[in-house]
C-alpha cells in the first residue's frame, strides 16, 4: 500500500547531486520521505542516487511522485519512458505519475497508458496537472478521473472551486509553489502577519498550515536544511475557520506560472 504524504518535498532546480542528498537524508530525518519530480526537472537520476545513499529506508515508507512531460505524451511510448525512469531511479514502482501539461490532443492515449501502467502495478496512483474544474467535468465525460492533481495554490491564487471540487469528488490535491515564492503581496501582508504573530510561527509555517488545515498537499522545495526544518515544523498550532477565511480573502488569481505557456489551447 502506498503511503498518504501530507507534506511533499519537491526536487524542481535542485542544483546538484551534493544538495539533493542533503535534503533528501534531512527529509528523512524529520519523517518526510516523500518527493516529486519530472523529467524538465532533470532530477530524476539525482534523487533516485540520493534515495539509494540513504541506509534504512524501505520503499514501504517512501512516497515518490514522478510526471510525463509534453515530450513523452507527443512521443507516446509512456511505458517504455516509465521503465526506463523506474531503472534510472533503482525503483519498483511510482507512488503516483502525473500528467504534467494536459495537452488535449494526447491526452486521451496517454491516460490509456497510465491506466495500464497501474494494473500492472508499475504506478500505484495517476494524476493531471495544471486543471481548473472546467477541465475536470470534461475529463470525467470522458472516464478520465485522476486520483490526484497537481496545481499551482497559494495565498493569491487559492484555487477553491478546483478544492471544492476535488473534495466533492475523492480526489486528493497537491499544491505546487505553495508559498507563492514570497511574492511582495504575501512577505507583506497584513493578514499573514497578524496570524503569524498570534501563533508565534513565520509566515511560511502559517501558509504551509493553512494548506494542511484545508486537506491539500504542499509541494515545496528548498536547498537549506534549516528552511526544511522550519517549513515542516507545524504540528504544534492549526489555524481556525476564520483565519482560514482570512487567507482566502487574499486571493487575486495571481499565477506565477501560465498554462497557456507550457499547454497550447488550453
């Protein structure tokens, strides 16, 4: 059985092998075996070694989540892809693969195989990435339901209807730039303050918090042990409805990354 992650440590521009197996034994360390990549991210084989170094570690306790990218849905040869990354990583399976870009016109034949690639136990959960509800109702006429997705979710774009929904329907939610990379607007808001201040916790703890309280899944990275250690210290407040309310007042809809760059028609 797969493990559950609540917290998720992303391997997006980690810079080199030296880094990656800090962060990982730190992740570890701290009970937080789980991490997500991509073949963009070019970390595959890095986090696959890293994982490797670490002494003790069964695959039972490790949550590792990996992506097809636009190159592989165009190519179309995803078990092939999916095997090789299995090697490259020393793994058995994926705890969940995830479309990374749903481009339309392969979207259809490529979650074909990802389904197979589960029945033969190659993955143990599929996902899609970068989706907003319109996309969800559509790919649900057309059987496609994802077991997770993956979106961009912070305090400026908190994607409630894409929560409402995937909570009504049994689909776990992942929050990629969760912190919303310390955008001005965040660093220097009135409400994160005055929230942090009152639980005597930093801004990021607070954010991260709020994802949690709110059943999502954040997705974050880092390079320093000491802003892993602080950004996954949160079992000691939660926050309540009203500030939960609060943070949500803050949305704007700001994305920092526009799927109609990386999804043609989208």
């Amino acid at each position: 059985m797969t493990v559950n992650p609540k917290i998720v440590i992303g391997t997006y521009q980690m810079p080199d092998e030296d880094s990656m197996q800090r962060i990982v034994q730190c992740a570890v360390d701290l009970g937080i075996p789980s991490f997500d990549t991509a073949p963009s991210y070019g970390t595959e084989g890095l986090l696959g070694k890293a994982l490797s170094n670490i002494k003790g570690l069964n695959r039972e306790q490790l949550f590792c989540s990996d992506k097809i990218d636009a190159i592989q849905m165009y190519e179309g040869r995803i078990k092939e892809h999916v095997e090789q990354r299995l090697r490259l990583m020393h793994l058995d399976y994926f705890d969940l693969l995830l479309i990374h870009w749903p481009l339309p016109q392969y979207l259809k034949t490529t979650w074909i195989q990802l389904q197979a690639l589960k029945e033969e136990g190659k993955v143990m959960a599929i996902g899609i990435c970068n989706v907003h509800v319109r996309h969800l109702e559509e790919y649900a006429k057309q059987n496609i339901i994802p077991d997770y997705i993956q979106i961009e979710r912070h305090p400026l774009n908190t994607c409630r209807n894409e929560v409402d929904y995937c909570h009504e329907h049994g689909i776990k939610v992942m929050a990629y730039s969760p912190l919303g990379r310390m955008l001005p607007e965040i660093k220097n808001s009135i409400i994160l303050k005055s929230i942090a201040e009152k639980h005597d916790k930093s801004i990021g703890q607070v954010i991260l918090r709020w994802h949690l309280d709110s059943n999502v899944i954040p997705v974050f990275g880092t390079r320093k042990e000491a802003r892993l250690k602080e950004n996954t210290d949160l079992k000691d407040f939660c926050l309540s409805r009203d500030e939960i309310d609060q943070i949500e007042s803050m949305n704007s809809n700001t994305k920092i990354f526009l799927e109609s760059w990386g999804c043609p028609k989208f």
